[in-house]
C-alpha cells in the first residue's frame, strides 16, 4: 500500500479505489480505520478514492506523540497527504467523527480545497449546539421497530460511561434505516478497526482548537459544500446540517430519505448519485 511521512515522521497509509478524478476520503469513527468506507457504495465508479488511514489505525504507524491523535492535529496529516499526492486543490469528503477534521482543514487552508463533502459530519470543531433531548427525540422516534429495547438500553449504558464493543453493536440500529445483514456486518467489524488509542486521542483536551475562531474562518471558504445527511440519523439531525450548512458561503444540505448515519449502506444508488451530482466532472 502506499504510504508517506506526514509533519512529524508518522508514515501513514492510504488506499487507491477506482477511477477518476482523486477524492481524498478521511474516515470518522472516530480513530477507525478507512477499511469501513469500502468504495462508498460504488462511487470509486466515478472517482478515485484516496482513503487515508490516521496515524495509529489500519497500515498506518502509530506515534511518538499521543496528543497527535487530537483532531486539530490530524489536519497536518491530511496537509502532508496533499503536498505527497502533489494536488494543488483537494475535493475532499469526511465522514462523520472524520467531518471535524476535514472543516478544521477547509478552515486552516481554504484555498487548498476544491469541493468539500461532509458526510453525517460531525460538528464538535465548530461548537454548534445540539441537546440531549433533541437527540433522544430522534431515539425515541425508532420505537416501534423490533430492536429498539435492547438497542436503547445498550446505548443509554454507553451514555452512562459502558462504552463497550457488545454496547455499540447493540445500539447500531439507531444509525442504520434498516437492520439488514450488510448493517450488522458493519457494526461487527468496527472493533478490529478501531485503535482504542486514536478514538480516545481524537477528542483529548484541545482536540478541537478555538470552535469560535474557526467559525469564523469557514466564512472565509470559498469552496462549493456539500452537508449530506440522512433524515433518521440521531446525529447530527437535519436540523443541525443546516445550521452548520450557515457558517459556509457556498453549501448546500440534501437530506437522503429513508436513512441513517451510514447512506451508502441505506442507500447506495442515491449516495452516489448525490454526491457525484455535486462533485462533478472533476
């Protein structure tokens, strides 16, 4: 696989799916590595998926520096991943835990960014507001499916602290519209690609930086946004993807019917056809 030595002498690895014009794939979790997103549904059909695996998961090195595992210093990894693939502009996609990484860069360096697709982003970098009750809200709203007993207790234990890999497969339904086989697969396999290390580093003191100075920096992006989120999803809710969709000049926010925090499993065809709608020719 190929690899580069990022800011400080990590050597960190990514993986080439497809063809097409590269977009540069950074995976949440968060600390997981970038095997989950496969070919995101099929869209290494379209483009060329650079997946990078953060320091400490996959084939990547782990660290010196433990605080190198916070988000705000992940962003130097995906600098140094730009200057080695020798791109002046990068379209670049972040998933979820991965989406406070890719908007930290798109503040840090906006004119290295092309196109940007936050996918189910996470929002933490930012500071934006989200409530306990307006999450339980999207919870309670699965009620009526067979799995949500064991899955609401599963996931109020890891509130209280059990963050255990039995506790987040039981409460994986939440994020999925549908408990399909393809579902399970995906949740089973989270623990042999996860580093109990990065997932604790990402968000250790200071993880995040100065939420209010990067607000501010997003006014300066002028690249086109694009918030994809799905309409069940706990979080973030499609409530909160417009309110993070306002701190960009340019975004817009599709919510994908009929699904959760993972689309391209949910709904693979209209993924890819939203998101290749808005990436382009290249």
């Amino acid at each position: 696989m190929p690899t580069f030595a990022s800011y400080d002498g990590t050597v960190l690895c990514y993986h080439r799916k497809g063809d097409g014009p590269p977009l540069v794939c950074v995976p949440g979790g968060p600390g997981r590595a970038s095997a989950y997103l496969e070919d995101l549904g099929g869209l290494s059909a379209h483009r060329e998926l650079i997946l990078l695996d953060h320091r400490g998961t996959g084939e990547s090195a782990v660290p010196a520096e433990a605080d190198s595992y916070r988000a705000i210093r992940l962003v130097d990894d995906v600098e140094a991943l730009r200057v080695h693939l020798g791109l002046d502009r990068l379209d670049l996609l972040g998933h979820s835990a991965g989406g406070n990484v890719v908007t930290l860069y798109a503040a840090r360096h906006p004119d290295r960014v092309a196109r940007l697709v936050l996918v189910a982003p996470g929002w933490l970098a930012t500071g934006l507001d989200f409530t306990d009750a307006e999450w339980l809200a999207v919870l309670h709203s699965r009620a009526d499916q067979p799995w949500y007993p064991e899955a609401y207790a599963a996931m109020m234990r890891r509130e209280a602290g059990e963050e255990t890999p039995a506790n987040r497969v039981s409460s994986a339904p939440f994020f999925f519209f549908r408990w399909t086989a393809a579902a399970r697969h995906f949740a089973e396999s989270e623990q042999a690609q996860v580093s109990p290390e990065a997932r604790a580093g990402f968000r250790a003191d200071g993880a995040f930086g100065d939420p209010v100075g990067t607000r501010a920096a997003l006014r300066r992006v002028g690249a086109p946004v694009l918030l994809l989120g799905g309409d069940i999803d706990p979080a973030p809710t499609p409530r909160l993807l417009q309110e993070f969709a306002a701190l960009f000049p340019d975004a817009t926010v599709v919510i994908q019917p009929r699904t959760g925090h993972i689309p391209w499993i949910d709904d693979a065809d209209l993924f890819v056809d939203t998101v290749t709608a808005f990436l382009g020719p290249g």
